[in-house]
C-alpha cells in the first residue's frame, strides 16, 4: 500500500499561521489562497504536528503579503513513507485514515510531522518520516 520516497533536499515551504487540528485547516487554506493570485509553478503542501496545522507552498515571491510577514517551516531531507489518494476532494476522510495507517508500518516515525503534498487538485500524495 505504501512506497518509500526519498526527499533528498530540504523543502522550504512558507505560510501565513497555524491554526489549531482539525478546525483550523479550512482557515488556513484560505487565508494561504488569499493571497496568491497565480496558481501556476507553484507546490502546495499541508503540515500537522499533531497539534497545529499549516497550509504553505514552495513559492513566497508568489504571495501578496511582505516576506517578513511569512513564517517558514523546513521537511527535512530523508526517507519516507508516501502514499497517493487520487480524487482527495472527493475523499477527504482518506487523509486522516492513511497518516494513522501508515504509523502501524515497522521504521515509521510516529512522531513525525503529517505531511500532505497536493501534487493537483485531483492528486495528494500523503507522507511521513521513516526511522
């Protein structure tokens, strides 16, 4: 069910505020969408930490809003589990159910960050660091 990826860079990605799990993600998505006015070349990704949520993307340059006004979150290079949900919109009970899945897997890091990585709008590929 799941594949192993290796992300071999940091990953930067930049956003606006956390909000609170599971109340805060719509909030955060729109005020990430709020200030982005051209979609295009740019990667969205979602964090939870098991307490906050964050909605950021790869681009800050792309943003309405001063850098300073931006905080920064890094995914470390490494390995990782990875899975795709095809169709995530229309499945969005899938997300919570394949992190929990994927924390049974042997050599996942429990405690590691859920990282959701929105490849389109039909494509999320779901990850968490392994051991």
């Amino acid at each position: 069910m799941f594949t192993v990826k290796k992300i071999k860079a940091p990953v930067h990605i930049y956003f606006i505020t956390q909000y609170p799990f599971p109340a805060g993600i719509s909030k955060a998505w729109l005020e990430l969408e709020s200030y982005i006015s051209e979609r295009a070349g740019i990667k969205f990704y979602g964090v939870f930490d098991g307490q906050q949520y964050l909605a950021g993307c790869d681009s800050p340059n792309k943003l309405s809003v001063s850098r300073e006004s931006l905080q920064e979150y890094i995914i470390p290079a490494g390995t990782y589990l990875a899975h795709t949900i095809h169709n995530w919109q229309d499945k969005k009970e899938l997300i919570a159910l394949t992190f929990q899945r994927m924390e049974e897997e042997p050599g996942c890091d429990k405690d590691s960050e859920d990282i959701e990585f929105y490849r389109s709008n039909t494509e999320l590929v779901c990850l968490k660091s392994m051991k």
